[in-house]
C-alpha cells in the first residue's frame, strides 16, 4: 500500500455554473482564474452545466488533451452528481475514483445568496481543498458480490402485498412478513374506497389469497424482524415466529399429527371463556383469547392471545383430533438470507384524545373516522348500521371534522397533510346520505383537497348529494350531559360568523403516523427518517422508492401519507427496484475499504473491537501479528482508521493524507 | 494580535449520511448562514482521527466542527457514538493545553435537519468570533 505521490499529479478543475444557481451569487471568472493558480492544477474551465452532455465531453477531451490524473468539478453535491462526473471521468479514460466534487451550489451559492462576495472566497476554497485531495487520489476498482436470489418485504398491508406479488411473480423467492396473525393491513379494516365506492375487502381478499398461494411467496404471519446484518444482496435477517399456539396444518403433520392443524373451524373459539376487545374492530367488538380477527383473514389460521388466557384446556379438548391448539408454544427465532429488502410499515392513528378540545375518549359520541369505518361496514360490530356509542340510536346530523391533528403546527398536532382524509370524508358523507334517510353530513373542512383523477368529479357529487360544506376550523365540541348530543363551535371563515351547531355524532378525520414498529424496524435495516418519522427516501423526486442503504426499498405509507392507489403504484416500484440487483445477480460495493499498512500495523487488535461489523481480524504473517480485512465484510466507515495509534490504517478513498491535505490546502494554502 | 481584518478559520468535518445531507437540504431550502465555515467529507465520524483535528489546530483552525449522525442513527451503526467518545477525550485534553475547549464541537445533525444545520453554523461562527483568533495561529506559518 504504496503512499501515493502526488509530483506528477494533473488536475483540471471544472467551475460550473447551474445556469444561475452558482454563476448568479459566485464571480465563476475570478474563481476559474483563481483555480488555475492551484497547484497541481493544469487547466481550469466552465460551462453553464457541466452535468449535460457538453459539460461532460469537456471533462472527457481534457484528461485526454492534457494527460489528467485527477479531476475536479466545482458544482453542486456529490450526493446528487458524483456518479455522473465519475462515468464523465471514466469516459476520458481515468479510474472513476480519480474524481473529487467541490459543492458550491448547495452548501455555498443556495446559503450565502447575498454575500457573492464572501461566497466566491469560499468557493475558491472548496476548489482548492477538492485539488489537494484529487492530487492523492488513486485507481480504485469496485468488488463485485454475488446476490442471494431471495427478497424480503416487511409489512402485510396492500402496499407490502403488492410488492411480495410483483416480486413473486418475476420468479423471485419473497418472503413476506407480517407482525400480525393476519394479512390485509389498514386496507381489510375499511368498509368502501373512495372514489369509486368499491368494497374495500372485495378488491382486498382476493389478493390475500393470491398471496397465501403464490409458491414463490413465504408468508410469515406473526412474524417480526429481530436483526439485520450484511449488505445489499446479502442480508442476514433474524426473524422472531412468536408463540401462536396453534399450529398450521402443514406444521402438524411435521410433528406427525395425521391430517392435523388448525382449519379455521372456530370450535376453540366458541368454548373460549376469556372475552377480550379485538384491536381489527378498534375495540368496538369482542374476541376470545384464541382468535382470528375477522373471518377473512389470510392465513386462516387461529392464534393464542397467551397474555390472555387462562390455559383452562377447553380449546384443546374442542380442537379434539386436529391437534392443533399448543398452549405450551415458545417463540421461534430463524434467519433467512435475502437479496434486497422492501420496507412496507405502514401507519397508524395519531392519539387524537390529545388534541382534548375536542373531547374524544370522553364524550361517548365522538369517534374517529377508522371507528367510523368499522362502524359503517357490514362486516363490523353493528352490521353496517351506524350508531350513536351512547344509545344506540341512529345519528341525523353528524359533524365530520377534517384536518383534526394534521396541518397543525402546535405541540399537539402533526404539521403534515394525512393526503387521504378529505376523500374518505367525503365518502362518508356520502354513505350517511345513501345508508340514512334524512341524514346530513357537515364537513368542516380547511380546504378539500381532491387531488387525484376522478376525485374532484366525485368532490362535486357528494356536494350535489347534499352535504353541507362549512369553512372552518372546529374550536371545541362540548356535550350534553343529559342527551350526549354535542356542540361544535368553530367560525365559519366564508361567512366571517362564528357557529354553534349541535350534532349527534362528531367524526374526527385524525391524523396518521408512522406506526409504532417503524422506528424499531428502521433503525434494524439502517433506514433514516424525516423530522416527522416518515422514512427518507433517497431521492424525493428521482429515487422515491430507494434509501440511503443500497438494496433496501420502501413502499406505501411509511414512507409519507397516501392513498391506496399511490401505495400499490409505489409497492410496484420497489418491487420493480428491488427485483434488478437480483436479476443482475451482482452487485458493485464503493471500494472504501480499510487496508491495513503491514509495516506500520504493531498488531495490537484495538481496531478488531472498533469495527461494528467484525471485518477485521489478526492473522500470522512471517513471523508476526498483523491485522487483516475481510473486504466482504467491510463497509468503509473508516471507524478503525479513526482510531488506530500507529496509523497502520489505509481508508481507501478516505486516507489519512488524503484527509490531511485538504485539511493543511484550506488551512495553509491560499491567501494568508 | 487581534486584526481588524481577522476572519474566523473553521474547518467542518462532516459524516456523507447525515450532516453532509443535512447541509445539502439546508441549500434546498435556501437557509442562510454565515459563509465562514469549510466542509470536509468523511463516510462517518468515526473516521475522524483525532490528530486531524489537532492538525487543523496546529495549522491555524480557529475552531473545528464534527457533525454526524444522532445517536441510534448512524449508518455504520455505532461510529458515532466512537466519535463522540474521542471528542470528549480530545476537548479535555484541549483545555488542559491551554486552548478553549469550546473551538471544538461535535453536534449531530441528521439528514432531515436543514434548519438545524443553518443554526449549528451560526452558533459556531458567533462561538468563534467571541473567542476570537486561536493562540495557535502564530506557530502555524
């Protein structure tokens, strides 16, 4: 590990100037003059964007003209544009890795606006400490890995399922789990979908069985992610089967159980004695301790609620023959190798009873509009026939009211727009109108926002059916302690008047947020999250479906509020996404990898306990102890580098003369 | 010493997952901040060698910035928390040199945090300008 000279280094500097972005805060003249008296530097040049085709023939012609050894280009982040400038250089015949981005667009010229001044000079710095660097830069050569030809996609909502589909469907062994003992997510919980009216679980079931039969599918229900180890193409995930007491037909016959397992009959069910609130109906509903949530549920399958129950046995006798129920069951830990991974974690509903003004959880007739749903569904607590929690009689005049929680800058609010609650409102305006006779909808609304296709035609129609739309946000509801009824008081904004209206029924369009798994999970596979915990993507135009950890993908809510269609086209996204490293069969790693400096390395083994992912190791080599890297294995945070005393660590691409010389080019070049 | 003319020289080592991106959505939402601070990019913080920064110090730096990932978010895992660990060693030894403890910070900034990253920036240069150049500077030519 030769240190590299930098005598014979030939740098050309490349100034671009973004059209405005950079050339209208920083002189690109003084600075392009300026980078032409660096040393090392041979030739200087600008072009209003360098990242186009012209840009980058320049960059090509030059290391060709001028015999380049290294190259810099003075624009905006390495984050967006490093891969161009490095095919660019390539083009010109240079090791890509013989290329160095100076920002002066994002961290210089879109920061320093009115200060073109100042904002020159730093540019001028930035140049010359990228120079420093591309002085020492060195042929470097991406190690290509094998992909395992298997995928995985957490969460089992309609966004995850789409994605186990697609990526079934292309010949790719998925495994999808779910941490629930059921498929179907927020989807199975909803009565219709906007804007068409169809029934949410005609268009869900189906595809619940596509994917409890598709055979490249392994569905792992009751399942959560323990950990997550390796890198793209190759991750280790360690699963948690948790203890479900009952067993499937195809594990009993694996304990030999003839013609065994659970069939979904729900004869443990009915002897159950312990009654508890089931979470699917949002607590409207009673289940037993042993229990399916609803009777489509994929896999048909029942599950032990083992906080709950008693171990009193009846299930056990009622199961009789099948043998399926196991009250002595255990969690069950597994690890499973995958290719690429897709994120699909879903939501969940804000807390609204902090927003108290408001009074949910202490008036009985003001709920949230997922309570609405179950209420309104056939399938739900009530059969489908919507009811007033305090007496069971049926609501006339029911208050909808949207943005509760989202679009809210206080403490107790979420400062996001949940995207969906205007159109389910708006359905259920509708469903009132059609279900109820007599019965009117007030919508309190910010704006209606109806964005998609077909949706403000079907804006229109529900305004046509009859609802009536009040501009304004609801202040407070109080209740009447003796009919229940409640006052909604808020300032009708249009007419500038202030309205007190009583109501039967109040429903609160609350807010989403990411559910409660996602920053566990998150942080298992790496992935950041924005301020408000929705998973960043790697791009928010051009990549929205990538992240930051290459051979990770995301799909649907988790990765900010959407709708049901939007969710699928994204899941068919990642899924398409997360399908090409594993068609390729291999992938490049960045070459940052440590190399130890055998003649410096004294083989104290303080690096082996610095490095999180035990890619180095002591070895023996003629006659002494020195430290060797795993490349494989090693991701290039450089942790060993920053630490070791002897400096025996070389940091490919991020080596310590590296780094010093543009610490010592910013510090000590230049204008003193 | 003091010169009418001084500028503060700072140098920000800054991690490629978190602070850099952070810097970088900073300039997408046009958060201005005082153009006094250069930016060195490492992958992650852990790659910082203390020496680098008693280097930068050695070379005249009036003040030096480390700025990664916040804790449980580091993309290498832990690199961070190594970091950090190594910067409380080095600001004691700072102080027991002599020099102001407060010319070194390490603050954490994440990928979504722009309007943090132009606070961070300003709160350094304002740190800076009140302790003024470093006693170093004079050895450093």
């Amino acid at each position: 590990m030769a240190e590299v000279k930098n005598k014979e280094a030939r740098i050309g500097v490349f100034v671009c100037h973004c059209g405005t972005n950079i050339a209208g805060t920083i002189d690109i003249e003084a600075v392009k003059e300026y980078a032409k008296t660096i040393p090392n530097v041979v030739v200087a040049d600008n072009y209003a964007y360098m990242c186009s085709t012209p840009g980058q023939n320049k960059i090509a012609d030059a290391i060709k003209e001028q015999n380049l050894t290294g190259v810099v280009v003075a624009a905006c982040t390495p984050r967006l544009h490093e891969p161009t400038f490095r095919n660019a250089t390539a083009a010109g015949g240079l090791n890509p890795f013989r290329f160095e981005m100076a920002n002066i667009r994002d961290q210089n010229s879109w920061v320093h606006m009115h200060q073109p001044v100042e904002a020159t000079e730093k540019a001028k710095d930035a140049i010359r400490i990228a120079v420093a660097k591309a002085s020492l830069l060195e042929d470097l050569v991406p190690k290509s890995v094998p992909v395992e030809k298997t995928a995985m996609v957490v969460g089992g909502g309609v966004g995850g399922m789409q994605a186990a589909l697609d990526l079934a469907n292309a010949g790719i062994k998925t495994y999808l789990v779910e941490k629930s003992p059921t498929i179907g997510g927020r989807m199975s919980q909803l009565d219709k979908t906007f804007p068409t009216l169809d029934c949410s679980q005609c268009i869900l079931t189906p595809k619940m069985v596509d994917v409890y039969r598709n055979e490249n599918i392994e569905l792992l229900t009751y399942t959560e992610v323990e950990a997550v180890e390796g890198y793209i193409g190759n991750f280790d995930v360690t699963l948690r089967k948790k203890a479900r007491g009952v067993l499937t037909p195809k594990e009993a016959e694996a304990r030999g159980i003839v013609g065994g397992g659970c069939t979904g009959c729900g004869d443990c069910a009915n002897v159950c004695p312990v009654i508890k609130p089931n979470p699917f109906e949002l607590g409207m509903a009673p289940r037993k301790a042993i229990y399916i949530y609803h009777p489509q549920v994929s896999p048909l399958i029942y599950t032990v609620d083992f906080d709950a129950c008693v171990k009193c046995g009846l299930c056990v006798e009622a199961c009789g023959e099948k043998k399926a129920v196991d009250l002595e069951a255990q969690d069950e830990f597994m690890t499973v190798k995958v290719g690429t991974a897709i994120l699909a974690l879903g939501y969940d509903i804000y807390p609204i009873e902090k927003k108290f003004e408001w009074g949910y959880k202490n008036f009985d007739n003001v709920i949230t509009s997922l309570e609405f749903e179950r209420l309104i569904c056939a399938s739900g607590p009530t059969g489908g026939h919507l009811v007033r929690p305090s007496d069971g009689e049926t609501p006339k005049k029911i208050a909808f009211v949207l943005c509760a929680g989202s679009r809210d800058n206080t403490d107790t609010g979420k400062p996001y727009c949940s995207r969906f609650c205007c159109m389910y409102s708006l359905k259920h305006a509708h469903q009132i109108i059609e279900k109820i006779p007599g019965a009117v909808p007030y919508i309190f609304y910010m704006d209606i926002r109806s964005f998609g296709k077909m949706y403000e035609e079907f804006y229109y129609r529900i305004q046509n059916e009859g609802a009536k739309f009040i501009r304004g946000r609801v202040a407070n509801i109080t209740e009447d302690p003796v009919t229940k009824n409640l006052h909604v008081n808020a300032e009708d904004t249009l007419l500038g008047r202030p309205i007190d209206m009583e109501v039967d029924m109040v429903v609160l369009a609350a807010a989403i947020q990411p559910s409660a798994e996602t920053e566990k999970t998150r942080r298992l596979f790496g992935v950041s999250c924005s301020q408000d915990g929705w998973l960043l993507e790697a791009h928010p135009k051009l990549n929205p479906c990538g992240t930051t950890t290459a051979g990770v993908y995301l799909a649907g809510v988790c990765q900010g509020p959407k709708d049901i269609p939007d969710t699928v086209a994204q899941a068919e996204g990642a899924a398409s996404a997360a399908s090409i490293p594993i068609h390729r069969g291999e992938v490049e790693l960045e070459p940052y990898f440590a190399q130890c400096i055998e003649e410096k390395c004294a083989g104290c083994g303080m690096c082996v306990y610095q490095c999180p992912y035990q890619a180095l190791s002591l070895v023996e080599k003629d006659g002494r102890t020195v430290m060797q890297v795993t490349e494989a294995k090693c991701k290039g945070c450089g942790t060993c580098g920053g630490f070791c005393p002897g400096g025996a660590i070389w940091m490919q691409h991020f080596a310590t003369p590296q780094i010093v010389a543009q610490i010592d080019a910013f510090l000590l070049g230049g204008e003193q | 010493m003091a010169d009418e003319n001084w500028k503060p020289k700072i140098i920000a080592i800054i991690c490629n997952w978190c602070s850099y991106a952070g810097a970088d959505l900073a300039g997408g939402a046009r958060i201005q901040y005082p153009p006094d601070i250069r930016a060195v990019r490492v992958m992650c913080t852990g790659r910082i060698d203390p020496l680098f920064i008693l280097k930068a110090f050695q070379d005249g730096a009036d003040g030096v910035l480390v700025s990664g990932c916040h804790f449980g978010d580091c993309h290498y895992l832990e690199g961070n928390y190594k970091a950090a660990k190594r910067m409380f060693l080095l600001k004691s030894v700072l102080k027991n040199i002599g020099l102001d403890d407060k010319r070194l910070r390490m603050t954490f900034v994440s990928a979504s945090e722009g309007a943090k990253w132009g606070m961070v920036m300003s709160d350094v240069v304002k740190t800076i300008n009140e302790l003024g150049p470093s006693p170093l500077k004079e050895f450093a030519r």
